[in-house]
C-alpha cells in the first residue's frame, strides 16, 4: 500500500520573525493532521473503505498547500481517491507496511 501527495514548491517569508512563525504553523499544521489520522486509524468499527476515504480527505491538511493537493492510496492494482492524480516530479510517497 503507499500514497500520493501532489503540492508545489515551498515559499518562504521575509524576516526572520516572520520565518519563526510560518514554521510554527506549518508544524501545528502536520501535528494536527498527524492527530486526525491517528484518530481515524483507531477507530476499529469503521470499515476499510471508509477509513481509507477519510484519510485521503485528512492528509492534505498537513500540507504546506491542501488547497491543491491530490490524495490516492494504492493497494496492489487498487486506486482509492483521485485516480487522474498525475504523477509529477512534486510527489510525496511512502509505502505502508502492516503488521500481521
């Protein structure tokens, strides 16, 4: 299983005040999704395809730019989410390895 994160390059602010900050948000960002997808993979009622749906709508938001990002999870020959998500050099991916 692996997914699929489209988004454009990163932009930077002007101070060093102003760069502190950003950060901070964008960390508070990630953490918050990081909590969402914890909470979703928790949820041991919630069927395959359901979890996987919410997922795919919850990563974006840990990204610099969800406005603009594509989401889909592979299984073998399976595509869950946007399956015209073209494959650009701007793409995050990481196999999911399950544990038996």
């Amino acid at each position: 299983m692996s997914w699929r994160i489209r988004a454009p390059a990163m932009t930077t602010a002007d101070g060093p005040i102003e760069r502190i900050l950003y950060t901070l948000q964008e960390r508070a960002k990630e953490l918050n999704c990081l909590y969402e997808v914890d909470e979703i993979l928790s949820d041991r009622e919630l069927p395959a395809e359901e979890t996987l749906t919410r997922l795919i709508r919850t990563l974006p938001s840990g990204l610099q730019y969800p406005d603009i990002c594509q989401v889909r999870i592979v299984i073998d020959d399976r595509v869950i989410g946007d399956q015209d998500c073209p494959d650009p050099s701007w793409t995050l991916k990481a196999d999911i390895v399950l544990e038996s």
